[in-house]
C-alpha cells in the first residue's frame, strides 16, 4: 500500500515543479490602468474636438528654428498622430497645460523604414515650458523603454538615466504597436510597459510640468493618447 501512495506523491511534486518552470518563463503581467479603470480619462488628440489645437511645437535645443512643415499629422478618421523626422533638426509636441498628479495612457510604435535606419522618440513628462528640464520615456524598434533626462536636484539641473534598473526588454520591434503608462504623482514617476513596471522613480526634481511627444530619425504613430487626473 504505501509504495502507489510515494509513487502518487513523486508524481504530484513533479507535475508542479513543471507548473513552476512553465510559469517562471512567461513574465508576470499587470493590467494597463485604463483596462482597470476605463472611467475618467480624456482623449488629448480628440479628432473629433480640438485635435492639434491644444499643442504647440517647440525646437531642441530651446531658442533654435523650427522647420517651416511641420512634421506632425493627426489623422482625424483613425485618430492616429504620425511624427515624423527624416532630418538632424529636432522638436517636440508640448501640451499646452500645466500638469500635477496624472495617469497618461500612450500607445505608440516606429513604422519601419525601408533604408533600415530605425526611429527613435520619447514620451515627455513633467518637463519645463522649453524642455530645458525634461523627464522622457525613451522610444525604440525593440530598445528603449526607461526613463532618461535632466531633473532639477541639489539647486541645479542634474541628467539622469534609468536603464540599468529595468529587469526586463519589454519594448516590441517596428512595426508592433507598444502601450507605455506614465503615472506621475508628486516627485514620483513610473514607467509601465506592455504588462509590467520598467521604472517606479522617486527622484523627479519637480511636482509639476508639461507633458509631450518628441520623434527622432525616422518615424513614429501615435494613437490612444488618453489622460486622468489623479
């Protein structure tokens, strides 16, 4: 009798120690804040409302020329906002307001060139008016996805750079759309990508700023760019 029972019993600690590796394989998943909680979120490229009227377009460095075209266009059907930077000259797509406490909802992904040179970009948080301060989640074909930028810190303007402390590549290629989530609450900001958290920083110099969209070397769409107070 007790040899079928330690049989059993050898059977069952193997199946679960299966279970165990199977699971560690696939990445623990969060849901997004806007599948959580779908109420209480506006749509900033509202094709439908004042679309682009709300943002202005501002150079990199600040004080420098902007190209006469612009390189931003929404979509009003799909609602999808395509900036693109075939050149050197940089700027980014400043929101025309002041933030505090928010939860901002963005998906995004780099449409594939056909010379092969990848685009690049970032989503802007708690920035100054001219981005001489700037707090940015960095966009990439399959790179990126952490914070980098220059914060206010001990009476001056000090760069940081998250990438070491992201565990995980969650940034999908060209072509694939990605979903990022920037909840900013006090000097904290996280980082949440594609089902997990990437960066939860608690050095942002600053309470308050503008959020934007910055497109480097290539091409980028946009779309579900949605906001919550909080």
């Amino acid at each position: 009798m007790p040899v079928p029972c330690v049989r059993r019993s050898l059977a069952s600690i193997a199946a679960a120690a299966i279970l165990l590796m199977s699971g560690a394989s696939e990445p623990d998943t969060v849901p997004s804040a806007l599948e959580s909680d779908p109420s209480g979120w506006s749509d900033l490229l509202a094709p439908s409302g004042a679309g682009l009227d709300a943002w202005t377009r501002e150079p990199i460095p600040a004080g420098g020329d902007l190209v006469e075209a612009s390189p931003w266009k929404l979509d009003p059907a799909t609602g999808v906002l395509t900036g693109v930077a075939p050149g050197p000259d940089r700027e980014w797509l400043r929101l025309d307001q002041v933030l505090l406490d928010f939860a901002l909802h963005v998906e995004w992904r780099i449409v594939p060139d056909p010379a092969g040179k990848a685009g690049k970009g970032g989503v802007y948080v708690r920035n100054s008016n001219d981005a001489g301060m700037w707090h940015e989640a960095l966009l990439g074909d399959a790179a990126g996805g952490h914070l980098v930028g220059k914060t206010y810190a001990a009476s001056t303007i000090r760069p940081f750079d998250l990438k070491d402390e992201v565990k995980e590549a969650r940034v999908k290629p060209a072509g694939e759309w990605n979903t990022y989530e920037l909840t900013c609450k006090g000097r904290s900001v996280k980082l949440w990508i594609n089902g997990a958290v990437a960066n939860d920083w608690k050095g942002c110099g600053v309470p308050r700023g503008y959020l934007g969209l910055e497109v480097e070397g290539g091409r980028v769409e946009f779309r579900n760019l949605k906001l919550k107070p909080l």
